[in-house]
C-alpha cells in the first residue's frame, strides 16, 4: 500500500524496495512473491534513470527468483516484467554493475517457455548482442547472455533468424575469450549448438565454429553437459559441411577423432554423453575420408564396446 500511495516519489520507492530485501528471505513471504515482483518491476519503470534504484530493484528481484525456484513456486512473469528489463538495459547501457544484475535476472526468467517468448517479443537479442560486445570480458555478464541466447535458440518458436544469425560471431567471440572458464564455455557451446539447429550459420563459419568447439571440448573434457552439448553442435555441423568434417579430423591442434575416444573414456558411464557421442559418430560415417580415418584408429573397437556396455539401449 506504501507503494502504491508513493509510486511517483523515488526515496519512498527505494525505501520500501530496501524493506522488502529483508522480507522476502522470510518463509512467510512465498504467497507475496509475485506481488512483490509487480510492485518492484513499476518502482523500477516509473524511475527508470535512478540507478541506485534499479541495481537495489535488480537485487531483490533476485532474491525472489531465487527463492521462488528454491520453495518450487511457480512465477508466471508478464510482458511487463520483460519490457521493463529490457528498458533498464537501454537506459543504462554502460553501467557493468547494473548490466550484470540484469542479465543474469534474463537468464533466469528466460527458461520458461511463456517468459522466452516475451524476450522475443520485446527484441531482447540485439541488446544481448550489444551487451556482449561491450563486455566481452565480463565472465559473469557473458554466462548470463549466452544463457538467455541458448533458450531463445532453441525454442520452437523463433521467427528472429536475422537476429539469431547476428548472435554466431557474437558467441563465438565469447567461447574464444573464455576458453579456460567451463561455466562460460558450457553455456557458450550449448548457444552454439542451438544456433546450429535453427540453421543459424553461414558456410564460412562452419569450419572456425568446428575449430572453436573442438578447443572447447580439448580445455574442457571433465564437464559433462558440456561435453554432450559441444558433440552435438558438432554433428549439427557435420551434417551440413563436408569441410567442418574435413577440419575435424585434421585440426592442427589434434584429431577431433581422439578427443571423442578421451572423452568417452571419462563419461562412459553417462547415458546422455554416451548418446551425444554416437550421434556424432553416426555424422561422420557419411563422408569416406572420415571413415577412412576412423577405421585407421580403430574406432569399431569403441563402438564395440559402447554396443556391450549398452546392449539394452
């Protein structure tokens, strides 16, 4: 109500957002959530150029979100809620600080479905594009966008595929400059990946992209997901481009061929890796000098024994 009765006077906004920081690690707060949230997203619209207000705004929004997915409270979050993000970004673009809360909120909010295509609507992706760009350097800004980039890939419903084509040098750039962060990597893979699928790249980044992933997969081996995602955007790439497959068993830093054997010796146990692997596997098997490299390393010896180890599957 205090809100409400002062929604045009910013201290009497930034106070009651301070107030509710404190509420919302209560328990007792769970049924106020989504209220808390409305009330917050117009203190955060209607004095869009305080800043002070939009990081403490940004903050306890995220203490909400998180506490949401804790107690598995579910938080339908409106066109509202993303316009007015996307709104914070735009007005305080240079701002790392804020930019950082911001984006990782997006990357929250944007595993649901409904919420994806909200970001979609509002033209979230330039922004991302933007962000990343003047941030490349950022690990924790670059997770979140990445983040938000691989749920947009990879719903169903994308009809941004001018957009989505723009995020590939983007994405890659950020896979190049985080090599040795596996959080940052992961993510970034897994955009690529989704990238792929939606038919995102263009012939002359089939082969730098299979180069990039196998990098990936060569600094990264130990991460599971990671593993999985980077097998699968490569057999993406294979499918589409006889010269990513030519890269992959020629690469100058070493055949992607002994990274797939490596990587099976650690994840031998995961169903999910095991499947990613003769997913890519079975995408090499169409062009004859892959094959022909193959039957030099003894592949059918692998293959064997992922037959035995997964005889029922």
């Amino acid at each position: 109500e205090f809100m409400q009765a002062f929604w045009d006077i910013e201290e009497a906004q930034a106070k009651a957002i301070q107030h509710l920081a404190s509420f919302v690690r209560d328990k007792s707060a769970l049924p106020y959530l989504l209220t808390f949230t409305e009330l917050i997203i117009f203190a955060m619209k209607t004095h869009v150029d305080s800043l002070e207000l939009q990081v403490d705004g940004c903050s306890v929004l995220l203490e909400i979100l998180s506490q949401a997915l804790e107690q598995d409270v579910a938080m339908a979050l409106d066109e509202n809620v993303t316009s007015s993000l996307l709104e914070t970004v735009r007005k305080h673009s240079e701002n790392e600080e804020l930019l950082s809360l911001v984006c990782t909120l997006l990357m929250m909010i944007s595993a649901s479905e409904v919420t994806a295509e909200n970001l979609r609507k509002v033209g979230v992706i330039p922004d991302l594009l933007s962000i990343l760009r003047n941030f490349l350097h950022n690990e924790k800004i670059c997770l979140s966008c990445c983040g938000v980039l691989w749920s947009l890939a990879a719903s169903e419903n994308n009809v941004d595929q001018a957009s989505l084509r723009s995020a590939v040098p983007v994405t890659s750039a950020v896979l190049q400059e985080h090599l040795q962060n596996g959080t940052v990597t992961e993510t970034a893979c897994s955009a690529l990946w989704a990238l792929s699928l939606q038919g995102c790249l263009t012939e002359n980044e089939y082969e730098p992209t299979t180069a990039l992933l196998l990098d990936a997969l060569r600094m990264n081996p130990e991460r599971p997901v990671l593993v999985k995602n980077t097998c699968l955007a490569l057999a993406s790439l294979l499918r589409l481009s006889e010269i990513a497959a030519l890269r992959f068993i020629t690469d100058s830093k070493g055949s992607g061929i002994n990274l797939i054997k490596d990587a099976y010796r650690l994840h031998y146990d995961d169903p999910e890796v095991v499947q990613s692997i003769c997913v890519l596997i079975n995408e090499m098997t169409q062009y004859d000098d892959v094959v022909l490299d193959m039957l030099s390393q003894k592949m059918e010896e692998l293959l064997s024994e992922i037959k035995s180890w997964f005889s029922s599957s």
